[in-house]
C-alpha cells in the first residue's frame, strides 16, 4: 500500500443491470453503475466497509467492489480516479487484484506483474465493459525501465471481428478493469469464440511467414 499521509479511501460497489437479449443464445447484454459510495480514512475501514454493504443490503446484482487510496487534498467526486492505488474485489467482498502504485498523473511506477498475479492467461476469455474478449497478450513480469498503468494491462480482442480484414478490433484494458464472464456461456457464443480465435491464429501465421 502506498504510505502517502493525506489519502482518501473512496470505497465503490459498482452493479450491473441485465438488458434485453436480441436471440436466447446471445451472451446476457448488462450495463454497470457505481450505485454506492462512500469515503474513510483508513484502509482496514474501507474494507470492512464492504461486509457492512454485503450484511445491510439486499444487493444481488453486485458486479464487484473497488478501493481507491486519493490525495485527500485535491480530491473531488465524480473522480477519474488516477490514485495511488486501487485494489479490486469480487461480488462477495473477496480482493482479487490490485494496482499498488500510483497511476500515471503521479508518475512512471510501473516495473512489471508478477506472473502469480495474473488473473488471466493467454486465449482466456473475459469480460471488458460488458463485453466477451479473447485475451491475446498479457503484462510482461519486468520492464527495462519504468512503465505506467497504461502498461498494465491485457490486451483483448473482442468477438465482433470483420474477417475479411487483418485488422483487430481490440482494447489494452487495464488489469484490474477485466473480469471473467459472468453470465453462461452458449454453444453459438462458444462456436464464435472458436472461430475468432482461429482466425487470428491465422492472421499471426501469414504475418510471421511474410
């Protein structure tokens, strides 16, 4: 944890709203919203902050929980929250990963992830912004010289590919923005992931060959 005095724990439970499928066999279309706040000054209480919401609450659409460590002294709400740390937790209130560095608006920190905290591997598919993605490369362990937040993060190739073009639609989320698919997974969702996985094998075999 960073040990800058003056900080602000702004604790988020951030839920997710189910919309309307197109076709049964689509993956469960949702949006999220942070849809409780609230602010301490001690880390441990931000924690427990989370039982507190899980025990009072009768909230079954959690999609998970973050803690931000802010400058209390310029801190305001809504946030972007470049912070001095984040740290992630799953819908029960379990921390799942981390970013114990400060973000890019306080400098380069970033030196590399560990591989026993990757949560994701190589062809594992998870869940960006409501979306279903193919992970295609992940963090490297170490760096040669200091990287940001930006740096931390997988890169993911999303389901909606235009095969007819070597071009990825894809995104850098970072690592603690990602998690895995929440909602089953059908056989025509499953035969899209195998067909967008195959093709861009394909794609690297043509552009290694060249």
């Amino acid at each position: 944890m960073n040990t800058k005095k003056n900080s602000l724990f702004v604790l988020e439970a951030v839920t997710f709203t189910k919309k309307r499928r197109r076709h049964k066999d689509d993956y469960q279309p949702f949006t999220t919203k942070v849809s409780f706040i609230s602010f301490y000054k001690q880390f441990e209480e931000a924690e427990n902050g989370i039982g507190r919401l899980l025990d009072e609450y009768d909230i079954d659409n959690i999609y998970c929980f973050y803690i931000h460590q802010v400058p209390f002294e310029c801190f305001t709400y809504p946030h972007n929250f470049d912070s001095y740390a984040t740290w992630l937790y799953d819908p029960k209130g379990n921390k799942i990963d981390e970013r114990t560095y400060p973000s890019y608006r306080f400098g380069c920190h970033f030196k590399g992830r560990p591989k026993e905290k990757l949560r994701f591997n190589i062809g594992d598919v998870v869940e960006y912004h409501g979306d279903l993605c193919i992970v295609i490369s992940v963090p490297k362990e170490r760096y040669d010289r200091m990287m940001d937040d930006s740096d931390d993060c997988y890169c993911v190739l999303y389901l909606d590919q235009d095969f007819d073009c070597n071009e990825f639609f894809h995104s850098h989320p970072e690592c603690i923005k990602v998690m895995p698919p929440r909602f089953p997974i059908s056989q025509k969702v499953q035969n899209q992931i195998t067909r967008v996985k195959e093709w861009y094998a394909e794609c690297l075999k043509e552009y290694n060959q060249q």
